[in-house]
C-alpha cells in the first residue's frame, strides 16, 4: 500500500505501513507529530471506544450539557470534550517523545472521518 497522507482545515492525518519505526503522522495547522505502529493502533482504538460512549450518552445529555470522556493505554491518553455530536479532541504520549496536541471541533469532525479511512485501508 502506498503512503497515504490526508489533510484539511486545522487537520493532517498520515500512514506509510512500509515505515519501519514511525507509520503515521497526526497534525494539526501548526504541529505535527509521528507515531509508530503500536502508538496508532493505541490512538485509533482508544478513540473508537470514545466514540461510542458519546453515541451512547448523546441520547442522556441535554442540548446545552457537554461531556468529556478519557481513555489511557500504557502508550497514550486521549480525550473527547465537548457537546455531541461535535467535540474537540486531545492526546497526549506518555513515553518517547511525550507529545500532545488537540483539534478543534470542526477539525475533529474532519479528522475522524479520515481516520477511518486510514484505519478501513490499513485493516485490508
């Protein structure tokens, strides 16, 4: 499979599974950082099961009630914030480089929609 990077307004997102240490990039505008494999099978999952725990609380929060929700790996932290269905979003690692970064709500929306692509091609 080729490398693939994908990018929008306040959002980057890129995969090369032929890499040998570093196979995906997450950025935003004005930072970006590498992730290794197990790192973004980290991110990924982690960010599903937060996803579904907002589908699933969408229906229990009133209009103007937001929610955070956080998950951790020995590898990375990551959190959703905000009001379903948009919500910003933040990781942070834990080991190596300790990087962090966020997205906004309409980056987040843009970003999610890419990493599933990323994640659907990288499963084939």
């Amino acid at each position: 499979m080729p490398q693939q990077l994908q990018q929008g307004e306040g959002w980057r997102l890129g995969w090369n599974p032929d890499a040998n240490d570093f196979r995906a990039l997450v950025g935003a505008n004005d930072w970006a950082v590498e992730l290794t494999g197990p790192e973004f099978d980290d991110f990924s999952r982690l960010l599903s099961e937060l996803l579904e725990t907002l589908a699933q609380m969408q229906s229990e929060l009133m209009d103007s009630e937001a929610i955070a929700c956080e998950a951790t790996s020995d590898l990375l932290w990551i959190q959703v914030h905000g009001y379903p269905p948009k919500f910003q979003l933040s990781f942070m690692l834990h080991h190596g480089r300790r990087a962090e970064g966020s997205w906004d709500e309409a980056a987040t929306a843009a970003f999610v929609t890419a990493l599933q692509t990323i994640q659907h091609l990288s499963d084939s």
